[in-house]
C-alpha cells in the first residue's frame, strides 16, 4: 500500500520560503503525477500544482508567480517550494497522488506563517 | 476558475438514513467530477471519479450522479463512520477547484 509522508517546517516567518518533502513508500514513483493541495484551517481544499515523474509541471495560476515544484525519482520525493509568504499561505498542506483526481493522500502538515 | 458550489452546509442525518449532497460548478464540467470525504484530522479520501464511478473500496451506498454543472453524491443508508465532511472537485478545467464542502453531522 502505498503511503505518502510530507515533511518540513511547521513555521515560516512573513516573506520567507515555505518548503516541504513528501516521501513515497510501499509504491513507485515513476508512472504517476504528484500532487499538491492545501487546507486553511476551517477552509476548504486548494489545488497548489502537480509534477509527473518524467518533470512536466502544472501549477495554479493565482500561486504561479511564488511556486516551485520538483520531483526527485532516485528518492521518491517530490517537493513543494512558494517563496514570500504571508499568513494567508497558513494552511495544511498535502501531498497526494494523481492529478487531476486524487487517489492517495498524505496526511497532511500544518505550516503557519507568523513572525 | 469554475467556482463549485455545495449544498446544504450542513445536513443533519439520522443514522440509517439517505443523504443527498449536491454540487453545481459555475460551467459545465461535463462529467469531471469527483467527490472526496474528510474526517476530523483525516486527510480527504476519494470516493468517485468521474461523477459516477466509484473508488476502490468504496462501498456500493455511496453512489454519484449527474452531468454538466448538478451532480448528486448519494449515501444510501448512513453509518456512523459516513459522518464527515463531503467535497466535490472539478477537474474539467485548470485550475482545480473544490467546493467547500458539506458537513454531514448526526441527527
């Protein structure tokens, strides 16, 4: 069974760079797109952007401008960078499986932008 | 962005009971539709793709329908591991986009 486990800071100060892992196990990386989605808190779901493991990329218009993701096949990780963030990037962010439908999700990690 | 919108907010249910979820997009999103579930400090899981078909293991009481911008997810006969929150998602056009969900709560 394949699992999803994101990792990386849960505090990021106002116009730094949020960055997070997630790490593949129990399935391969190769022959799927990866995705990213997040949560604010007692919101409802975002979609950030996808990679597929070859490289091609998809990210949301509105976060476009702020967002890096990458994928490493030799780790079975792929990564989320948004740069200059403020506290409306305060939200749980998961990794998952699939784009554009989501079949295996991580569980998720709470990052808080706050000085 | 098609914007999704779900109704009720909430939905009080007694167990052994139907609900009925509904989710209209802003434009047609043909039959692009998916609906997740969320428990509290769970991360969603997916019910049905493709406004119809359902995820492996899913059980035959949740049923999804519909077509263009009104879909429908269906729970037959609740169970107390069905109350949670429901989201539909879109994957018609980029971006993505989620409702805001409906939080089926116990009656």
């Amino acid at each position: 069974q394949v699992q999803l486990q994101t990792s990386g800071p849960g505090l990021v100060k106002p116009s730094e760079t949020l960055s997070l892992t997630c790490t593949i196990s129990g399935g391969s990386i190769t022959g799927y797109y990866w995705s990213w989605i997040r949560q604010p808190p007692g919101k409802g779901l975002e979609s950030i952007g996808y990679i597929h493991y070859s490289g091609s990329i998809g990210y949301n218009p509105s976060l476009q401008s702020r967002l890096t993701i990458s994928v490493d096949t030799s780790k079975s990780q792929f990564s989320l960078k948004l740069n200059s963030v403020t506290a409306a990037d305060t939200a749980v962010y998961y990794c998952a499986r699939g784009s554009p439908v989501f079949d295996r999700w991580g569980q998720g990690t709470l990052v808080t932008v706050s000085s | 962005e098609i914007v999704m919108t779900q109704s009720p907010a909430t939905l009080s249910v007694s167990p052994g009971e139907r609900a009925t979820l509904s989710c209209r997009a802003s434009q047609s999103v043909s039959i692009n539709l998916a609906w997740y579930q969320q428990k509290p400090g769970q991360a969603p899981r997916l019910l049905i793709s493709g406004a119809s078909t359902r995820a492996t293991g899913v059980p035959a009481a949740f049923s999804g329908s519909g077509s263009g911008t009104e879909f429908t997810l269906t729970i037959s006969s609740l169970q107390s591991e069905d109350f949670a929150v429901y989201f539909c998602q879109q994957y018609n056009d980029w971006p993505l986009t989620f409702g805001q969900g409906t939080k089926v709560e116990i009656k």
